[in-house]
C-alpha cells in the first residue's frame, strides 16, 4: 500500500503543543513555554489537524478553545507523552522525572500532608517543581477539569461522597474520625457522644463552613438523624476561628481530626459516633494523567505512609 494511503500518526512534538495549549490556555502561553514563536506553534497546530484529520480548535474571542475532539485527543495525549517519556527514561537509565506540577489543595492538608510530601520529593526527585495553590475540592475539580491544576488534593464525607466528573481519577489515601467540638465547661464535654445524643443540641448554633459545601451537608445529615433541622449560627473557613467560636460559647461543630486544636483548654472534642461517618481524602487528577512521572512521582510520594 502505498504511503499516501496510509494514515499518518500525528507528530508527537505537536501533541505535546496542544497539551501545552491545554494546560496554559493561550497560544502566547505555550510560545513562552516551549521557546517557539506564536505563529511557529499556532503553524504546527495547523498541521497536528491536517495529521488527525478533525478540527482540534476553535475561534474564541482573540483566543482559541480545544473543541470536544481536541479535549479527547489531549486525554490520549497525555497517556502517549507519558509513555513515550518513560520508556525513553528506562532504555537511558534515568528515570528521574523532570517537570511542573501545579497542585491545588485544601487548607487543613497543607502543612500535616502537603509540606511535608514537597520535602520528601524534594530529596528524591529534585527535578520536579511543584507549586501549590489552596483551594477547596469543588473549585480543584473546575481547575482539573480546565487544565489549570495537574493534581488535587480534595475530601469528602462518607456520608456525603463526591461525585467525580467522568474526565477526573480519584485515589483515596487517607481516612479521619469526626468529633464534636463543644465548650470545655459542658457536662458531657468529656464524654463521646452518640448521633442520637446530638439531639440536645437542637436549640444550640451550629458552625459551618464559609467556602465548601460539604461541611454544610455532613451537618444537616447527622442533625437530621438525630431527628432535627441544626440552626447554622455562625459560617467560617478559619479552623481556628471556628475553634475560638466554640470556646467562647457561641457554638458547636462538627470537625475532623485534623481540624481540632487540642491544646486548647476552652473546647473540648467528643468523639463522634462511627454512625455519622469519617472524613476521606483523596488525589483527584484527570484520567490519563497518573502516568506521567511528575505527577506519578509527586501522588506516591503524598501516598506514602498514609492509609
């Protein structure tokens, strides 16, 4: 057969240009990325759709967006480069990855989780950036999903589980009991308590938090097994603040093990019956990805250790 008959593979040069224009988002982005002049990258774009034969972008604006096709190619992509770049790593005998991961994460797993994962990673693949951005799960999952984060640290409550969009993986990796904070001067501050027990606290406020969706839905599930509606009094994102609400007799709160100061001598935390579920952990990257050995490195390396 001859050679024009045949399909041609699309060029992986110009694949790594339409993940670049992915993750980045313009083409004067991936030009400042890759040392190519604009034209030079929107030129090898050209011909990447010629090699696939299906329109990979579209006009938007002074910009261009992947259309539905040049979404799923990148998704391919991104597994091919991988491959490509471990193998080549392997026949070398270097497998050190190289390369930027930009993680987002929420706060409460930043300095117990993420700092010290970025120190590890550090000492055995110092060839890796990694730039960390907090955010909450559901605004990691839009930048997932947009191409503006590689890797997510997010978490959900057994009883409210996340759905993950069909283009996102997720691994959980750690698990944490939930407590009760109430003020240390209450009668059963030292004991735990049961979801049935919360029922005493029907006329007391609850804390809740001011970004998320998640804490507001854990609290209105074990209040409504408990067999009422919490009245939310107060709505913040400082864990600490929320802890000083607690301390200062204006509230109590539902709080993760992770989010309780226990040095403190005003609050007092009551563990909470394994009824109303643990708070899981979990690294959320985009199918496909997990792969690539900045992003493989960098979950192992969180991963280790943790259960």
């Amino acid at each position: 057969m001859a050679t024009d008959d045949m399909e041609r593979l699309p060029d992986l040069g110009r694949l790594k240009l339409l993940v670049e224009l992915h993750r980045l988002g313009t083409m004067a982005a991936v030009a400042a990325s890759t040392g190519y002049g604009t034209s030079a990258v929107s030129k090898h774009l050209a011909v990447l759709e010629q090699e696939v034969g299906v329109r990979l972008l579209t006009p938007d604006g002074r910009r261009v967006q992947l259309t539905p096709a040049g979404e799923r190619l990148v998704e391919h992509a991104v597994g091919i480069l991988a491959a490509v770049e471990a193998a080549q790593s392997e026949l070398r005998g270097t497998a050190d990855p190289v390369g930027r991961v930009r993680l987002a994460s929420f706060f409460t797993a930043v300095e117990p989780v993420v700092l010290p994962a970025l120190a590890r990673l550090r000492e055995r693949y110092p060839r890796v950036a990694v730039e960390v951005h907090e955010h909450e799960p559901e605004h990691t999952a839009r930048l997932l999903r947009s191409g503006g984060a590689d890797l997510g640290v997010v978490y959900d409550y057994s009883l409210v589980p996340r759905t993950v969009p069909p283009e996102l993986s997720a691994r959980q990796f750690e698990e944490q009991p939930l407590y009760l904070a109430v003020p240390a001067g209450h009668a059963d501050a030292g004991r735990p308590v049961a979801v049935s027990d919360l029922a005493e606290f029907a006329d007391t406020g609850w804390i809740a938090n001011s970004r998320g969706t998640d804490d507001d839905e854990l609290v209105q599930r074990v209040c409504a097994i408990a067999g009422f509606v919490p009245r939310i009094a107060h709505r913040v994102d400082s864990l600490s603040l929320v802890n000083s609400l607690v301390g200062a007799g204006l509230g109590v709160a539902l709080l993760a093990s992770s989010g309780i100061e226990r040095h403190r001598t005003d609050v007092a935390f009551r563990p909470l019956d394994p009824v109303a579920g643990l708070r899981r952990s979990f690294l959320l990257a985009r199918a496909g990805q997990w792969s690539w050995p900045p992003i493989a490195a960098l979950a192992s390396t969180i991963t280790d250790g943790r259960t």
